[in-house]
C-alpha cells in the first residue's frame, strides 16, 4: 500500500527482472500439472550443416517476448477481437530448457524427447522453441502416447532425407522421421520452394506416406483459406515451423536462405487458421539463427507466433 492507501502493484517492466518468456513464471525439471500452456526450449543445432546459431535463439526469443508484456492488460487480438494470454485466468509457464550434450546430436535429441514429454502430455497447448530443425523429429515422439495425429509443416524445405554421408538424424530429415511414427497418420508441408535439400526420390516418396506438400507460389497465390483446405481437418494436430518458411527480406536469419516465401502475416494467418480448425496438440518454431538478427525482426516474429498460439488456451478449450 502506498501513503494514499492505494494497492501498488509491481509493473515487471520489460527491462527489469530474470528473463522468461513473456515473464511467464520458469519452471525447472517439470512439476507444474495445473498449466494449461508451457514454452519448452530446445537450444540444439548440431543437426545443421552450415549455421550453427540457432542455439541462441530460446533466449533471444524469450528477450523478443517481453515487447508483448503489459502489467495492465493480456494481449488483444483485434482481427480476431479476442484477448490472448489471460493473465488472472490462465496459467502459463516457462518450462526451461532441455540440457544438451556436446557435440551429439541423437544424445541432445534424447534429452529433448524426455523435456518436452511431460508439458506436452498435460498441458492444453504446448511450445518448443529451437535449435535446428532436426528438434521437430524428438518434438513428435513425445506424443506417441497420445491419439493419432496428423503433423503440419510450414517451411521451405521438404527435409524428407533418408541419410547423407550416414547422417540420419539432421535438420534435413526431421519430416520423414517423424512421419513414420505409426501414430502419425497423415501430414501437410506449405510453402516448399526452390533449391532443396531432398532429392526427387524424397519428394516422390511424400504421396506413399500420405504427405500432401504445397508449393510455396501455390500456396500465396490460392491464398490463406485454400492453402487451409489442404490441411488436416477436425482431426489432433501437432505443427513445426521453420523460419525460413518466410522470405529472407523478412527474416534473413536462418541457415539456408533462399528467395521468395511468405510475408509475415502469412504464417500467422495459417497457423491460427489450423488451430482454429483442428485440435493443435503442440507445436516447435525452428531455425532462428540470431547471430544474423542484428535488427531482432525473426525472434519478434518467432516469439509473436508462439504468443498467438499458445496464448489462445482458453479459446482452444472452449471451442466444443
């Protein structure tokens, strides 16, 4: 109470304080079964042949986050006239980061799997933040206990590599080690374009796996509401975005830029549109690369698009 009486209430300014994401409350070694939302953080890029930056992108992403923390008010959506991120009725959490292991890709894949396992079981929406896109293939086995699901990709790249150079695990491979899984029964991959790196025979075997890819011009020119038609529908759902999905005048910030791709209220748009339509179990945002975002656009971005998820908890439970 100050002299007058009157609650004072602490502000939390961006600036102040230890950073989470959105300074939602951190917890450390999951214990939290009463959250409806979680960020789990996946900080590895070993799978990555040339930009190993992306590392650094769940604490990037997490200072990006702050630009949306207001004291007074939960973040409003005013296209879809909903308050997003109920702070006095929802409970969302900072569930840390899973712990890497030098160097070895399948050991750091390990310990993602067992990170995300537990908010991703009980929470109505959870998040990962990558790393490399290699993170989406333990991302997806961290579901297998739960109802068969579809998988949605939003990226440039197909990243349906069998093996290269004995490579089997890489951020080239993620989509067909995950669509594989018996749990997983069917998939969507928007906005694939130009310069891959899977093969035509990758690209041939998406239909014997019942992937259903959308090219990127098909997907800009059909625009948002036919690019969603070709989505999973009314059916569980987990989705993985890759950064580099949008074009490099946006976010000129992941390891394999390549020109053309969507603006940035494209990805957006898709995304909430298939939340909207399916049942979203979980999703990962990968590829930031932050030591080439010098201006902080991709990790705003990034952290602006896991807030427009993970913030619409309560929309998501009450939709039936």
């Amino acid at each position: 109470m100050n002299e007058c009486g009157s609650e004072i209430r602490q502000l939390d300014l961006p600036f102040t304080g230890s950073c989470t994401f959105r300074n939602f409350r951190y917890v450390n070694n999951w214990n939290d079964t009463e959250a409806q939302g979680a960020i789990q953080a996946a900080p590895l890029d070993f799978g990555s042949r040339r930009c190993s930056c992306a590392r650094y992108a769940p604490r990037t992403v997490r200072e990006a986050s702050i630009h949306c923390t207001f004291w007074h008010a939960d973040v409003y959506d005013h296209d879809d006239e909903i308050a997003c991120l109920w702070s006095e009725k929802v409970r969302i959490v900072d569930a840390s980061d899973s712990d890497i292991v030098q160097i070895e890709t399948e050991s750091g894949h390990t310990n993602v799997e067992f990170a995300v396992r537990p908010p991703f079981l009980h929470v109505s929406l959870p998040a990962a933040v990558g790393g490399d896109h290699s993170v989406t293939a333990p991302c997806v086995n961290a579901i297998d206990d739960q109802d068969p699901m579809d998988l949605v990709q939003v990226d440039e790249h197909l990243d349906f590599v069998s093996e290269r150079k004995r490579a089997r695990f890489g951020h080239g491979s993620p989509m067909r080690r995950a669509v594989r899984k018996a749990f997983i029964t069917g998939s969507a991959q928007i906005g694939i374009r130009t310069v891959s790196s899977t093969a035509n025979e990758g690209r041939d075997d998406t239909p014997r796996i019942e992937s259903d890819f959308l090219l990127d011009r098909e997907s800009r020119s059909m625009g948002t509401e036919s690019a969603l038609d070709r989505c999973p529908a009314d059916t569980n759902d987990s989705v993985t975005i890759g950064i580099s999905a949008l074009d490099p005048s946006v976010t000129p910030v992941t390891g394999a830029p390549f020109l053309r791709g969507f603006i940035d209220c494209d990805v957006p748009e898709i995304l909430v549109g298939q939340a909207k339509r399916g049942s979203n179990r979980g999703e990962d945002l990968v590829k930031v690369a932050v030591d080439h975002d010098q201006s902080e656009s991709a990790a705003i971005f990034a952290s602006q698009v896991v807030i427009s998820l993970v913030g619409r908890v309560p929309h998501h439970e009450n939709r039936g």
